[in-house]
C-alpha cells in the first residue's frame, strides 16, 4: 500500500506540472504528449506494484494454510489454485515424477482449460518442455510455443505461452508445475518469482506430510513390535519398519545377543552383493563397528569416499548413502541397523536422522521385552523339568535308575555335550559309574576323575575351562557323607551362566536326595517334606514371578496374590477337588502373565486406550496361554488365563464364549476378579465397599457373570470368610 501511495503522489506532480506550464502551438503539443506519456508510465508501474502485492499476499496466504495441512493431494491443489489466481493463465498443472517409470504424473489442475488434461494424465518424463526443465533441473519458459521445438500441446490445446518450474528438494527432482496461456508473451519476471516461490512452499509442505505420516506408521509399527516374543522375529521385523519408516532401498539389521555375541541377523530390501558383504563377520565390518560404538545416528553422504567404508562392495550408486543407527539399551549398543539408500533421493537428511533416534528406542525396547520373555519362558521351562525330574526319581526304584534320570535332566537344562555321575562306597570305592550325552546314556564315557577328587575334596562345584568347552562338577554329598560328583562338559558356543548352575545344583541335591531315600527308608518322610518344600518353593516363584510382573503396573501391585487366594476360598465353598483347586490357586495367579507381552507405553497409559491400543491389550490371554501351552505342569491353568475374560453374556474377549461355554473355573476367576477391582485403589477410581461389590455382582449377574456362583461368593463374603483379603486390598 505505501508503494502505490507514492505512485499516487507522482502522478499528482505530474499533473501540476501541466497546470503550471502553459504554452502555445507545438510547444504545448509536445509537453502534453511528455506529460501524457509519464502518466501512462505511471500508471503501468501503479498495475504492476498492485499485481506484485496480490501475489505476495496470495503467496503468503498459501503458506499459513500449507502449515498445518499433511494431505498431499488436498496441498497440490491449493498450489495450483493459488498460481491460477495470481498468474494470467488459461491452466495451470502439477505433476508427480514417477522416478521408476520415467514419467510425469498429473496430479492437480485448474483454470478454463484444465478440462483438456485427463484424470492421472501421464508423460515421458524426457519430452517436451517438461523434459527440458527436468533435465536442466530450472525454470523454463516458452514467449511462443509455436517457436520452442521442445513444445508438444494436447488436442484443442492453444496454449502460445508456458512457464515450467522444477519440484527440487534435496537435489532430486519431485515433480514439475506448468502455466499455459493462450498468448504470446504474456508471463513476467514477477510471475516466475511467484512460481518458484510456490514450488519452494509446496516442496516444503510435502516433506513435512511425509515426515508426519512417516511417524505415524513408525509409532504404529513400534506397537505391534512390542507384542512379539521371538527374537529372529523381531529383528526382521525390525529391517523391514526401518527400511519403511526411511524409504531406504537395503536396510542390514544386526543384534548382539545377552552374552555379547552376533546372533539375529536380518535384512529388508534387494542388493546382494551389498548383502554378501554384510554376512561377513561384524567384527570385520568398519561400519557396524563405528554404529556400535556410536552413541547415536550418523549419516553418510557416499560411502565410496568415506574411510570408514570405501573398500565396501555396493550393487549401484543408489545405494551410495547410508544411515548407521546403533540400538542402544540402557546406555549400552546391543546392535546395529544400516540402512542404504534413499527411495526417490539421493542423500538421507535430518528427518530421516530424527526418525532414527526413534526407531533405535523402539528396537531396543522391542528386543528387551522379547529378552525377558525368554527368560521368563526359560525359567518356566526349566523350574517344570526339575519338577518333573523330583516326580521321576520319587517313583525310581534303586539308585542306578535315580542317576540315569538326574543325567537326562543335566543334559537338557545345560545343552551338554557330555554328562557323568560317579558314586564311592564308603570305602572309596567305585559304587555306581554312568554317562550320557545328546543321544541318551552311554557306556563309553570318559569321566574326569581328577575334577571329581578336587569337588569331592573341597565340598563346592568345580569350573575348568579352556577355548572350546567348560568342564564343571558338583560335588554328590549329605550331611552323613560325601558319595561322589555330577560333571557336565558344555561347548563354548553354549550360553552357560548362573542359572543353568542353580538349575544343575538343584540335580545335584535332587541325586542326594534319592541317595538318601533308596540308603533309609527310615528317611522317607524327609525326602517327601523336601519334595513339598519344593513344591512351596515352585509356587513362591510363581507367585514372585507375577508380583515382579503385577509391580510393572502400580495399579495392580499385590492384585495376583490376593485374587488366587481368594480364588481358592470360593473353590473350597464350591467342594472342588484338590487338582481343581490348585489349578484355580495358579490360573488365578498367572492370569496375567500375558502382559510381560503388552508394551509399557500401553500398560502405564494414563489416560483411557483408544482402539489400537485395546485391541493390542485383548491379545495378553491368549498370550499368556502361549507362555503356558508347552508346560505340562501348568496345562490345567489354561482355562482361567485364557478364558478370564469371558462374559456370561458372550461380551468378553478373546473368543467370545457365553453361559457355561466359558470353563467353570474361568467363571469363578471372572466374580473374583472383578470383586477384587472394585473394592481396590486405582489412580482414576476410589475403592468401594465390600457391600457395594457385591451389590454390583448382583446387578451383573445373569449379564457378565454366572448367577450360581455369584450367589455362592456373597455367602462367603457375608460370612467373613475372605475378611483377611478384604483389609489387604
């Protein structure tokens, strides 16, 4: 507006010029013509200063709306609305460049004339004018179409004039915007200006919609990641997010496992040679072992001229670009990720980098949650062989039979290669001598009989290792004597640690437990005190266990020991057996164990889930029936940590069973449970009353629960049997 104030003001001077001068004859003449012709200069100045001010404000417009906007169809077409307001044109056009077809895409349009270009019109992407910009990679015009040899028009197109400006981001082009008008000469500097400061904005506009939905699938992918409970799984499933979160062309993913070692190896994306050279030893890799040692992304730019990477064999100069990403787990690299590559660019840049940084967390998080799963799953299975093993040798008749059992137990929990038990008499002399290995017992086994002198000598287990193989043996004792040992020979390549020694000395004491059984029958009541301390001990684990896992949520904290206990109460008024009843006691526990499945993120929300997260929390049954599934110690736990969830009206999850489909002790588990809900803490609730409970399981029963046992649990609520569980919640 000030421009055109002082447009105004010269055009009044002129004026008053004129006033002041008079003249006659052709002096007159001439200075009007003089006069006349400033005023039209002016005036021609005053309609360019006021066009140039529509189009900075319509530029400006577009900008503020191409803030917030992530839809890149809806942004293309308010860039070409904007230039058919601000630029004299018959059309105006933008297209995508399709790089893998070599083609130009129509993908917006308007003006008078946009009807002469078909929906997803394509073009080669090296003809015409178009081509010309795409290879010169600037802004082209053509005064007079009829002229440029490039120009090629569609049918009923009379377009004489035509203005291209090239997409460019990052070097590479994205796409092109052209302007058509039916006459010759007609698009100015300020046009061009306009132009390409819209194809600045919308390339701009376009980067931000890919980054935004680039994180969006990265956040959804990461809570699927959460679920999964395989390693080699989840590494691949880690390449193949990576390699779409970064539109990266080849992504490597390499994990150390617990022990420090290279273990899961997975790949997204087609480059073998790139991929042959990744499969080499990581420790010989420059790369991985800068990522690892990283304490965060970096990029490089082309690998060819790096130090760090220019003897590595690539397929083509596509995959020139890298981003090293280390996954880091309390402050400490557990792997790498290497993606090669940019889709539709040339280099990676800093989104990219910032969706790095959350992809490493995610990873990590994903590959801890699956470690614990592992050990939880290990534990179990272990805890149950030792079990099963007590069992075995209590039904054993002599003590030969007894140190075969404890030898294919020692086998399995350690992965050894070879195992032996060697008994004395008192005398010292050789009582019982046995082997085995991964085949069963052998009579060929060499025992180290020097190993077993020193644990018989020294009363502790005895460790010996060399290069390739871990020799140790427990010393076979009691408190009348000391008999002989139990030695293992485990491979280097074995993961031996703590626990498969706990686990071998719980053999070990299981051996001298027989020893004493079979030598005095006087001692029976004492070995079947053991075995029940065992038994007590095996159920404090899994109440442990499932404390350890209640304590992940603050919410719930104690909520599995007082419902199992409560679980019990209800079963004893009900007259179940004594199998019934210990399987309601440790399905009522470990109801929840899917949840060592559920994400954090998920688990410690603050707020209500929304539908994905739900959906992803109704999976933790059937994820905890997995975890059981194989441990036939647990088998009869299934109803309830499956089936937990179940309504009596079919409204529960995850099958949707109604009435008496759901197994009887799912329905008992479902009245106590909800009971213990409701007269418990939570963050968004008060507790209620005992009397309020129950007068809730009422209202629900015949809906959500089965009436029949609902009227059984008010008794024992009414009666005070469950008083004790009622000031502990």
């Amino acid at each position: 507006m000030g421009q055109s104030t002082s447009f105004t003001k010269k055009l009044a001077g002129a004026f008053k010029r004129s006033n002041h001068h008079g003249g006659q004859g052709i002096v007159e003449s001439e200075s009007k013509d003089i006069q006349l012709d400033q005023i039209a200069a002016l005036t021609r100045q005053l309609e360019t200063e006021k066009h140039r001010n529509i189009q900075l404000t319509l530029l400006w417009e577009l900008s503020q709306q191409l803030e917030t906007l992530l839809d890149e169809p809806v942004i293309a077409q308010l860039a070409v609305n904007t230039l058919e307001r601000g630029i004299d044109c018959s059309y105006v056009c933008l297209y995508i460049h399709d790089e893998e077809r070599n083609e130009f895409i129509a993908l917006a349009s308007t003006g008078k004339k946009a009807h002469l270009l078909q929906p997803g019109y394509r073009q080669n992407s090296a003809r015409g004018i178009l081509g010309r910009a795409a290879r010169l990679q600037k802004t082209q015009i053509a005064n007079d179409t009829r002229l440029d040899t490039d120009y090629f028009s569609f049918v009923n197109d009379t377009s004489l004039s035509t203005l291209v400006v090239p997409l460019i981001y990052n070097g590479h082009l994205k796409g092109m915007l052209e302007i058509n008008n039916d006459n010759v000469d007609t698009f100015y500097g300020s046009d061009v200006t306009l132009a390409e400061a819209v194809a600045t904005e919308l390339v701009r506009a376009w980067e931000r919609s890919s980054y935004h939905q680039h994180l969006k699938e990265l956040i959804q992918a990461g809570i699927s990641l959460s679920t999964m409970v395989e390693p080699q799984t989840v590494v691949q499933e880690i390449a193949t997010m990576t390699r779409q979160a970064l539109q990266a062309r080849y992504v490597s993913v390499t994990l150390l496992d617990q022990a420090g070692h290279f273990t899961q190896k997975a790949s997204s994306g087609h480059a073998p040679r790139l991929h042959k050279y990744l499969e080499k030893q990581p420790l010989e890799n420059s790369l991985a072992q800068a990522a690892l040692n990283a304490s965060q992304s970096f990029r490089i730019r082309d690998i060819r001229k790096n130090p760090l990477t220019s003897g590595m064999d690539i397929d083509n100069s596509n995959l020139r670009s890298v981003i090293a990403i280390p996954i880091r787990l309390h402050r400490l690299s557990i792997g790498t990720i290497l993606a090669f590559g940019k889709e539709g660019e040339i280099f990676f840049n800093e989104s990219d980098e910032s969706l790095a940084t959350l992809l490493s967390s995610q990873s990590a998080a994903a590959v801890e949650s699956t470690w614990l799963y592992q050990e939880l799953r290990s534990t179990l299975a272990t805890t149950t062989q030792l079990y099963q093993v007590s069992f075995q040798i209590l039904q054993t008749e002599g003590l030969e039979q007894a140190v075969k059992v404890i030898l294919e137990a020692a086998c399995k929990v350690a992965n050894a290669s070879s195992a032996g038990v060697v008994l004395f008499t008192q005398d010292h002399e050789i009582e019982i001598k046995a082997g085995a290995d991964a085949n069963g017992i052998q009579d060929d086994i060499q025992h180290p009989m020097n190993l077993i002198e020193q644990a018989m000598s020294s009363g502790t287990s005895i460790f010996l290792s060399d290069q390739s193989t871990t020799q140790v043996c427990f010393p076979i004792q009691t408190h009348l004597r000391k008999y002989g040992g139990l030695w293992l020979k485990v491979s280097e390549s074995i993961n031996y640690d703590s626990r498969h020694t706990a686990a071998l000395q719980t053999l070990a004491n299981q051996l001298e437990r027989a020893i004493l059984l079979i030598e005095s029958r006087s001692q029976a009541r004492k070995i079947e005190e053991a075995y029940e301390e065992l038994e007590v001990t095996y159920d404090r684990t899994l109440a442990a266990l499932m404390s350890a896992l209640d304590a992940r949520d603050r919410e719930t904290e104690g909520h599995s020991i007082r419902v199992s206990q409560m679980a019990c109460y209800l079963g004893e008024a009900m007259k179940l057996d004594v199998h019934e009843l210990k399987a309601l006691e440790r399905g009522s526990l470990l109801h929840d164990i899917g949840k060592i499945g559920i994400s954090d993120t998920i688990l410690h929300k603050p707020g209500p889930l929304n539908e994905a997260e739900w959906k992803i929390m109704r999976l933790h049954p059937d994820i905890g029936a997995r975890i059981v599934e194989d441990i036939p110690f647990l088998q009869d736990t299934m109803p309830v940590i499956q089936f937990h969830q179940e309504r009596w009206n079919g409204s529960g999850y995850p099958t949707g069973l109604s009435g008496k489909e759901i197994p009887l002790l799912a329905r008992m588990f479902a009245v106590v449970d909800a009971f213990d809900a409701l007269t418990s803490h939570r963050p968004y609730r008060q507790k209620i009353t005992a009397e309020q409970a129950l007068e809730y399981l009422r209202e629900q029963a015949g809906i959500l629960f089965d009436p029949d046992i609902v009227f059984e649990f008010e008794k024992l609520v009414l009666e005070g049997r469950a008083s004790d569980l009622l000031a502990s919640g």
